[in-house]
C-alpha cells in the first residue's frame, strides 16, 4: 500500500484524476454553467450577472479591468498601484514608481487577467525591464505586501439591506517546501504533490538553485502569491466568521460604488487585527466570476462544492433582478461583442 500511495503521490495524471480541485475549469463548471442558463432565462437575459456590481465591469463576471475597480476602493485599502498602458517606455515606468514609492519587490499582473495568469514578482530592474518587454498590454504593479497571513473573503450585500453576509473565508498556504538537510530543492518538489504538478515553471522560476541543498527546516518559499492555480492550499476558515469579521467588511463594502457581491483577496497581520479593521490590504476585488474559495480545501467533496456555488449563484441572480429592478441595465449583446473584441485583442498582444 505505502508503494501504490507513493507512486500515485508522484504521477501527475493521478494527483489531478484523484483530487477534483485539480480538474480542468470548464470540466468542473459545466453543472454550474447548466443553472446559470436556468436563471438566464428566468431574467430573460443571458447578461443578467452584469447587474450584480453596477459599479464594476460586467459585473465582474469576465474581463473586467482591475484598475477600473482600484479606482473605486478607497486607497487606505489597498498597496501602491499604479497603471501601466502598453508600450511604455521602462524609464517612465520607474520614474511612475519613484512618484508611488513602490520599490522592489513588487507585483506585476496584467490588467485583465485572471487565474494566476501572467503574475510575477519582481526584484529588480532586469525583471522590470523583461516584463515590460514580455507584457505588450496593459499591466499594473503593485507594491509587494509582506504581511503574514494571505486571505479570501466572500462577501455579499442585498441592495436593500444595510448588513451583509461573509459566506466563505479561507487561509492562503503559500507553495512552499521544508528542507531536510540531504535533498536538494529539485528532489523537495518532486515528493511534494502540489509542487509537482507546478514542475515546468518552478524549473524555470528556481533553475538556478535546483541542485542546492537546505537546511534542515529551512523554509523555501516557491511562488509568493496565494493563486490555487500556482499551487497554493486553500484552507476553509469559514468559522473565523462573525460578527466582528462582516461588521468590518460592511464598513469596507459601503465605501465602494456599485458593488455586492464578490470575493477579497488580502492579505493581513493577523486574523484578531483584521477583525479590528487594521493591518490589512486588499490585493485584489473579485466580482460575479468570483469562487467562494474555502471549496477548494483538500479533501472537500465536490458534492460539497456544487451546493456552495449554486447557493452562490442563486444569490448573484436574486441582487442582480434587484438591481435591476431600481434601474441598473443588463449588459447588451452589443456591449459583450465588443468586450470580447477587446479581451481577444488584449490576450493576443500580452501573448505576443
């Protein structure tokens, strides 16, 4: 058995076909996809989530721009960020930065992106220079938050109340591996199955330190942002959530036009402290497309994680008629061709 649970432990095709966290999106979406087209037509539009958050772009289901939603959060709430537009020249983007005080390190993502999807750390120029280079369309970076606990939190509000709801919480294990004194890093993420399936760009990330060897309960951190997709363990802390917690997302939530319902992503000193509403930054604000994420916890059952996004889903539909029904128009089909002419077009020149 000890044989069988390590060969499964180190073969890829079994980690993702054992672990459903792992399958392919649309794969696992696919029942979701089914209610949502329910629910669209009882709304009688297939845009009906756009009227969710009337303050961020469709809703933020897909493609919105992240600054476009940075504009609307107050600034104590989030780190220095600036906008980046293609093609600018480094020298301008450094001269931006010195203006922000951001320095390295630092975060670079594009500015509609989702999934993990060309994030990075930057440590220097040269890696400035390099993204700059690699990303030909819009970005933004960001400065690095150190503070120690990495967050999600689920929040949604209904148009009428005044109170709202935390549905998800969980805690961010960032991907990382403890050294025992014989096995070189390479060897630590090859027996490590979370970091084995994030083998090609860890190879690339660390190729120069594979064949180094650390110290007996050395820490090695491999990706330093909390992104499921880049490896990291989400663990379900939804019983953090009470009273204290939702009074301090309802004082956030009010301070940001035009949004309900969606997920932060944060990062904080520490659970006691962001319950007080200090020590805490947003990283990022996840509209409609946003996952409650504590279903992504090892050993959840995907039955477990269906009923929590239905539940979720029926909850986008119930605040977007709402909305609707004070006057927030659905996106049209015109408005969703010409996005999508946009995002192709913007994933086209960052691909390039």
């Amino acid at each position: 058995m000890k044989r069988l649970k390590r060969f499964l432990d180190h073969s890829p095709f079994f980690i993702r076909l054992l672990h459903w966290e792992y399958w392919p999106f649309n794969l696992v979406q696919f029942p979701v996809a089914c209610y949502y087209l329910t629910l669209a037509i009882r709304a009688r539009s297939f845009f009906y989530f756009s009227a969710a958050n009337p303050g961020i772009e469709t809703g933020g289901m897909f493609g919105e721009s992240k600054w476009k939603i940075f504009e609307i959060i107050p600034d104590a709430f989030f780190p220095p960020t600036i906008l980046v537009q293609e093609n600018t020249p480094v020298h301008e983007i450094t001269q931006r930065l010195a203006e922000k005080q951001i320095s390295y390190p630092m975060i670079a993502k594009p500015d509609r992106g989702e999934r993990g999807w060309k994030v990075s750390k930057l440590l220097n120029e040269l890696d400035l220079i390099a993204y700059a280079a690699d990303m030909k369309a819009d970005f933004l970076i960001q400065s690095f938050v150190s503070l120690p606990v990495e967050m999600s939190v689920f929040y949604f509000r209904y148009p009428d109340q005044q109170k709202g709801t935390i549905s998800s919480v969980v805690v961010k294990e960032l991907l990382q591996v403890t050294g025992d004194g014989t096995s070189t890093l390479l060897q630590l993420i090859l027996d490590y199955p979370r970091a084995l399936l994030q083998l090609p760009v860890l190879k690339h990330v660390h190729s120069a330190r594979l064949q180094h060897v650390p110290l007996a309960g050395e820490v090695i951190e491999l990706v330093p942002y909390g992104n499921h997709s880049r490896g990291a363990k989400f663990v379900d802390a939804c019983h953090l959530i009470d009273a204290e917690l939702t009074t301090v997302f309802d004082h956030i939530s009010a301070q940001i036009p035009g949004f309900y319902f969606g997920r932060y992503d944060l990062r904080c000193t520490g659970i006691d402290e962001l319950k007080q509403g200090r020590n805490f930054q947003i990283l990022e604000l996840n509209g409609a497309g946003a996952e409650p994420a504590h279903i992504y916890n090892p050993g959840s059952s995907l039955l477990h994680a269906y009923k929590v996004l239905f539940y979720h889903f029926r909850v986008m539909y119930e605040i977007s008629l709402m909305n609707h029904r004070k006057g927030v128009p659905f996106m049209s089909f015109h408005e969703f061709k010409e996005l999508y002419k946009l995002l192709k077009s913007y994933r086209q020149k960052a691909d390039t």
